[in-house]
C-alpha cells in the first residue's frame, strides 16, 4: 500500500466516523420521542453499513450481510409475538395499501426503519465519494434538530453544537478533497495539511470571538413567525378523531368521534375504573412527564406490587380477569392493585414505573403484550372521619409526600392566568378539609353552566391557556377538559393534585362464565377511554375524583357505624340481611336482564355467522389480494428499473469492470459509449485532446483528459508502459459516475 493509498484510507476513515456520529444525532431524539429500543443495535447496523462501503465489499457480498443482519434482528426482538413474524409483515403490508395505520405491527416498523437507513447510508456515501459535499445533509440535520428543540420536549442545545463542530469537520474536509482532486495534485499529507489547517485556524479563531462575545438572555416568547407556525399548526389540530387511549397529551382539546371498537372484557365483583398511569406537569396545552431518568422497580407473578394507592381490607379483596381484545404494552389496573397472578404467557416479567404508575409486562427486557392476565386487588376504602379531619395546612407536615413530590403536583404555570386561582378560592373558601374542597369543585362543575360535549371543543391558541379557555369561554368539553381544570384548581389552593389516564367501568354484558352474581362480565370499548382526577389527602393518602359530568364516578367512604351495629350480634345479623337482600335484587336483574335478551342473543348469533362467512369469505380474497399486491410492487419496480436504467446501468458497468480488469482501449471505448448517450460525442476532425478537453469543461473534471493521454501513449509511443487497470480506474470510474446525469 503506497503512501497516497494511506492517505485516501484514513481520510476515508475519519469521513465516515463523522458521518456516524451525524446519524447518532438523528437517532438520539428519534428514541427518546418515540419510546423505541434497541438504540445499540441500530448503531450497530449503521457501523455495519459504514464499514462495507469503506472496505468497498462486493455489492451483492454487501446486500447479503446487511439483510442477515435485519433478519437477525427481527427474529431477536419480535419473535416473541403470538403472532408468526411472516404473518405480521403480509398482515402489515395489507393494512398499507388499505390505509389502515393502526393495524400495521411493529416489526414491519422495524424493517421500514431497517431500509430507511440503509438508503440513508447509500445516499451519504455517494455524496462521499461521488460528489463530495455533504452540506445539503448538514443543513438538513440542523433545521430538524432546531424544529425538535423548538417544538418538542427534546434538548438538542449539546446536539446543535455537536453537530455543528462535524459538519464544519466534515465539510473542510470534502473541499480539501475537491480542491485536490480538481487542481490535479498528489493526495498527500502535504497538501491536506496546506488546505485544511488555513480552516481549523479560521475556526478556532471564530469560536474565541464568538466565546468573548456578550450574551443575552434568550426571549421566554416565542417570535411572532413561530408564534404563527403555532397557530396555524393548532389550527390543523382541531380536526374529528376518533376517541380513544393514546400516550401523548402534549396538545389537549379538538373533537372526536364515537368508536365502540372493543378493547378487552373483564370479569369481577363489581364494575372497575381501569387505571393506567399519571402524570403530573401541565404545560397550558396538554401533560407531559418532567425530564430526566424513569426510575422503574421490577417484579414477577404473584410478587406484592408497590404503588401509590392503598389497597383496601383482606375482606373486600377479590380477582380482576382481564381478556385483551386489542394490544398494549401496558397493564389495566384496579384500583388497590395488590398482585398479578397469571398471565397468558408465563415467562413475563413486569416493571411499574415509579412516577407515572404505569405497569408494563417485558419478556426478555423488552415491552410486550399480553392477551389475558388475572389481578388480585382491593378497593381502597377511605375513614369519613380522617377524611373530614383533614386540612390544607397539613399538606407540608404530611410525611406521605417528598419534598420533591410536593412540588411537582403543586406545579402550576407561570402564564396561567390569576383567575384560575381566584375561581378555585371563591369555591371552596368556606370549606374546611381538602376532602370538602375536592367535592366543592367536582359539584361545581355539576351544578353550573358546565355541558359535557365530544364535539366544538375548542383547542387553545397560541398564548391562551387549556384550563382557562374552558372554565370562563368555551364552559363545554370532555373528561379532559373537567379533569385538568380540577387539578389546576386543587393546586392553586395548595393541594397535590395529579392527572390520571385510563378506561371507565364499561358496560355490564351477559356471558356464560356468569356463574354467581359476585361474577359478572363487563365489555370496555374505545369509548370508555377517560381521564380523572387522584387528590392527596394528609394523613390519608390519594383518593380520586371524577369531576366530569355524566360519569357515576368512585364509591370510597365508609362512614361511621350507627349506635345499633355496635352490638356485634345486630352488626352480624345486619350484614347478613343486606347481603341477602343484595343476592336476591341481584337475582332477578340477572333474571330479567336474560329474558330481554334471549331475542337479541338469537339476532347476535346470525350476525355472527355472517360475519364468520364474511371473514371466511375475505381470507380467500386476502391470498388473491396479497399477490395482487405483489405483483403491482414487481410491476413498479420493473417499470422504476426501465425509467431509472440511466442511474444504476454506470453502477453495474463498473462493478463489472472491476471484475474483468479490461485494457485501456476496451475501457475507453466504454466511456465514448456512455458520454454519447449524454450528448457528448467526438466532432468531425476533432482529436482526441481536444474532445477530452470540451468534456472537462462540460463535467467540469479534469479525469477525461487524463485518460485520453494515457490512450495516446499507448497508441502513438510503442516504447511506453501499457497503462494497467490500477492506473487508469480511478479517472475511468469517476467519468462513468458522471454520466449518470
């Protein structure tokens, strides 16, 4: 290896250690917005991808490993699915073409990303070698790390500066690297250092003016361009969605539409409010969670789970069964969860995250899904006599709350208006107990000119706040809308108050596993998604509320027992009466409730197998359609290969041409080939330096003329060296790479 070889691979190297370190900055934020694992092995892939275009490996060689790769990876991360992972990707493939977005899995996510770097990597390469610049891509990672820092929770100030400092590296390199090439010099150390070290001056110099410079605080409002973008993007937002749980609430407000779509079913003693997790930092949009580390405690079937609510008494424990109709990567909980005792996959192990509360199920430490799995719980039950003792005073010496918890459920924005505030205190001012005043505020919003309404929801403009906007303009909205405003209003009298995301109870169905009346089966669709109020009571605990109209709400208090059930003998009778009473009420419900629906279960059958035939119907059409499907993808990319012949034909030229290792003239004959069918031919009467010349001009290279005087060696001087493939193939494949147009 010769010194300019040396030089051209380590220069090699270190472009493409900066291109790895410019993709590390679009991943980074990519995995902290969207939840996606995994970071590791995806810079594992794009190092793959680097290393077999530095070490120029045969494209096929190449392509083969980089798929082993994927598919490794896709059987390591989603094998564990119940679904097959060939079923996934032809089901995600139909759901595609058919629009249906929701229904498209992740692994087929995963190999979309998988071919979206590989592109991307190719891209960087060609503008590598090819074109040696890599600016547009260095504009394009700043503008998007700016927007994310900008309009999402991500701080990309390290990232900005980092990627600042690689482009400027990457960019002085790339015109050094034009510069010789151009000019016609030697790749040495020499002329690199001759180049580049006027620019590391200029830089270094800059950054000192730039450090000594004054700074001033940066504006807390946004300017009034973004404030529009703003604007116009809220806008947009209030467009009909279909009501449903989804994870993000940064932007409350805006309509939806009714979905009945069913997302489990459950069996237990009564019907259950289905807890999924908390949060705590309201923005004057939406929720979010506080930056920094999720602190997580793990466990296992039948373990104790440790969480911020109570569990009531061993008298009212009982069994929560729940049957998944759709996926998600988290566990309904009850309120006073104590344990999970049997899921349908047994090599589960779970994690609660300690903030949020919310409980994920993991099979090889990483989030998975589980169809069916049983709870044990028991709901918590609240003294009226603690409850009524308790005051706001309290709240500082209560020692159930940290330092650090107290402020972040007291949290309140600065630009929230004052008459939040004043509204809250004027509510609840001639009540003593936070118990009272939680109640003063959920009856407020019964009581007043509140109406609960899916749709004209209005969502807040830029500077205008959610809570406000519904308390004193628009007074209609959902449980969103009712639920922030109650915990704004609780910690604007200083009460530690929290957000909480879930399902309500369902609706009651009948169902064969209905052995007893303590057993009943309840149906939870998309419409149950809800959310609701937890208020911190001193020496008590969190309680919740439901502040919005319309919902029946928690039945917690157990008030003090009459004089009369003193008596234990009157107190063991009186419970025998009521439960007698309960059963037999029960009884005849379940009673009536299955003569009114003989008729229907008789219609819902019918409907069941027609649907049943439909479905059959449909799985003969979806084999037809999938190589329908399959057929308009080989068409297109037939067609694509025709349209596009003039980008990939050079590239196959040279592949098989580096194979072969022909002469100079078989090679030059190749290269008049492809420049006329650029529109550059030879003249009449033209020689060939002088149509090598109008070639350099036209490509602006220099390479045809350096090939052409190698040609006129071999031809005009019998006594000359013959020209060899090592010689001649850099200027050759440069020149081919030029007619790609």
């Amino acid at each position: 290896m010769n010194n300019q070889e040396i030089v051209k691979w380590v220069k090699l190297l270190f472009l493409y250690s900066m291109i790895f370190l410019m993709l590390r900055e679009w991943l980074m934020p990519i995995m902290e917005l969207t939840d996606t694992g995994h970071f590791s092995l995806l810079l594992a892939f794009i190092v793959l991808c680097l290393l077999t275009n530095l070490f120029n490996m045969n494209a096929w060689l190449s392509g083969v490993i980089k798929l082993l790769y994927i598919i490794w990876f896709m059987l390591y991360v989603h094998s564990q699915s119940e679904q097959s992972l060939l079923s996934e990707l032809t089901t995600s493939v139909a759901a595609v073409f058919t629009g249906d977005w929701q229904a498209i899995t992740n692994s087929f996510k995963s190999l979309l990303f998988f071919i979206l770097l590989w592109m991307t990597v190719y891209l960087i390469h060609h503008w590598l070698t090819i074109r040696r610049s890599i600016l547009f891509f260095f504009l394009i990672t700043v503008i998007f790390l700016a927007l994310l820092d900008t309009f999402t929770s991500y701080d990309a100030n390290d990232s900005i500066i980092r990627t600042m400092i690689i482009g400027m590296a990457l960019t002085g390199i790339l015109f050094a690297e034009k510069t010789i090439h151009d000019m016609g010099m030697k790749s040495s150390w020499k002329n690199y250092g001759l180049l580049i070290v006027p620019l590391v001056g200029m830089l270094f110099v800059s950054t000192l003016f730039a450090m000594s410079m004054p700074k001033y605080k940066a504006s807390e409002n946004l300017p009034k361009p973004l404030e529009s973008v703003v604007n116009w993007a809220n806008t947009g937002m209030n467009t009909t969605g279909k009501i449903g749980y989804v994870e993000n609430d940064d932007q409350l407000g805006g309509d939806f539409e009714a979905d009945d779509t069913p997302i489990l079913q459950y069996m237990a003693k009564n019907d259950q409010y289905l807890r999924i997790e908390t949060k705590s930092l309201y923005t004057g949009k939406g929720w979010t969670r506080p930056k920094g580390d999720i602190f997580v405690k793990t466990f296992e079937y039948g373990d104790e789970v440790t969480t911020s609510i109570k569990a009531g008494p061993a008298r009212k424990r009982d069994l929560l069964q729940v049957e998944m109709n759709k996926k998600y990567d988290f566990i309904m909980q009850p309120y006073g969860l104590e344990k999970i005792t049997k899921g349908n996959a047994k090599s589960n192990k779970f994690y609660i995250e300690m903030e949020s509360g919310k409980i994920r199920p993991t099979i090889k430490n990483e989030k998975t899904s589980l169809t069916a799995y049983t709870i044990q719980y028991s709901s918590p039950v609240y003294s009226e006599k603690e409850l009524e003792e308790s005051r706001v005073a309290q709240v500082e010496r209560d020692s159930g709350l940290s330092k650090k918890e107290r402020k972040e459920y007291l949290q309140i924005p600065k630009a929230m208006p004052v008459r939040v505030a004043q509204l809250a205190q004027s509510i609840t001012e001639d009540k003593k107990s936070v118990y009272d005043k939680a109640n003063a505020v959920v009856d407020y919003f019964n009581n007043g000119d509140y109406k609960y309404s899916r749709t004209n929801v209005a969502v807040p403009k830029a500077g205008q706040d959610y809570v406000d906007q519904f308390l004193f303009d628009t007074k209609l909205g959902y449980c969103d809308n009712f639920s922030t405003s109650m915990v704004m209003m609780m910690r604007s009298i200083g009460v530690p108050t929290r957000w909480v995301k879930g399902f309500s109870e369902g609706n009651r169905i009948l169902s064969d596993k209905d052995d007893t009346p303590t057993s009943k089966s309840y149906v939870v669709t998309n419409n149950n998604a809800h959310s609701w109020v937890e208020v911190y009571i001193p020496n008590v605990g969190w309680m919740s509320f439901e502040p919005t109209i319309g919902f029946s709400g928690f039945d917690q208090v157990e008030k003090e027992s009459d004089a009369g059930d003193s008596v234990p003998g009157n107190k063991q009778k009186k419970k025998q009466q009521e439960q007698q009473e309960a059963k037999n009420k029960e009884q005849q419900q379940a009673q009536e409730a299955k003569k009114q629906q003989q008729e229907k279960i008789k219609e819902e059958t019918k409907k069941e197998q027609k649907k049943k035939e439909q479905q059959a119907k449909s799985s003969q059409l979806s084999a037809k359609t999938i190589w329908i499907i399959v057929g308009a993808i080989a068409i297109v990319v037939i067609t694509l290969f025709i349209i596009f012949r003039k980008k990939w034909l050079p590239a196959l030229l040279i592949w098989r041409y580096k194979k072969q290792q022909p002469s100079l003239e078989k090679s030059y004959e190749a290269v008049l080939k492809r420049l006329k069918l650029i529109g550059l031919t030879r003249l009449d009467g033209e020689t060939l330096t002088d149509f090598a010349k109008r070639v350099d001009a036209k490509l602006q290279t220099n390479d045809m003329s350096q090939l052409t005087t190698m040609m006129e060696k071999n031809l005009y001087n019998p006594n000359a060296e013959v020209a060899t493939w090592n010689d001649f193939k850099e200027c050759w494949e440069n020149l081919i790479n030029q007619t790609r147009g």
